[in-house]
C-alpha cells in the first residue's frame, strides 16, 4: 500500500498523510477507556508511522548524493531511533498513559514541519516527468 502511494502521489505526500493518520489516532486513543478500542487504533497508528517513516527515508535517500547515500540513509535512521527514545523517555514522566498518546501525537504532528519546508524529490518529479520541475 504504501509504496504504491509513494510512486502515485510522491513521498512528501506520504509522509503528510501518514502523519494526519497518527496524529488523529493518537488523538482518539486519549479519549478511549477500553482495550479493545485502543488495539485498533494502535495498528491504525502503526501504519501512519509506517508511511512517516518510510517516506522520511526515501526523501532523505534521494535528496543525498548518490555516494553518500548509504551515510545518508544511517544518519536517517538514526534521528529516527533517537527520536523513539525520546518519546520514551518523555513517556517515563507521564503518569496518564492517555496523555502518552497525546504527547506522541504532538511529536509526530511536528515531523510535518520539515516535510513542509522540503520540496519534493526530485526523482519522483523525473518519474512523473516533470523535469523542469525536478531541475529547481
């Protein structure tokens, strides 16, 4: 599913739908009591953090030259693995797991900064043969 939207509406529009799906899941996991709400709802929230992530990584990838990717790709994912861990420790400090959610929703809600500021990537603007538009 994803990748099929990465190549249809490109990687910046990806990530920005993943976002408003963990944003809002995480929102309406604050308001539920019951586990049997809140299991759903985390696998809704999986997969808008599935799109954040993958799309931030291929952004990342194909804005780095094409000897650096590698390094590009591990200092992307890296600022991924130090941003978990930060959640977490938030997290710790939290004593209401319902505002957990709240404050991991507004975390992922800032990712949508940068995405904002980036253009698109130029290789999925050649792909849909927007040259002049990848030259910029």
């Amino acid at each position: 599913m994803g990748m099929v939207l990465f190549d249809k509406i490109g990687r910046k529009a990806t990530s920005l739908i993943g976002i408003a799906i963990t944003v809002l899941s995480s929102i309406a996991t604050y308001f539920v009591n019951s586990y049997s709400v809140m299991l759903p709802l985390r696998v809704v929230h999986g997969v808008g953090a599935f799109l954040v992530v993958t799309g931030v990584d291929l952004l990342s990838i194909e804005f780095t030259p094409s000897n650096l990717r590698n390094l590009g790709g591990i200092l992307g994912d890296s600022v991924w693995d130090v941003g978990s861990m930060l959640i977490v420790g938030i997290s710790y400090g939290i004593e209401n797991w319902h505002v957990i959610f709240l404050v991991q929703g507004c975390i992922f809600a800032a990712t949508a900064l940068p995405i904002l500021i980036f253009p698109e990537s130029p290789r999925f603007l050649l792909i849909k043969g927007r040259e002049e538009k990848a030259r910029e």
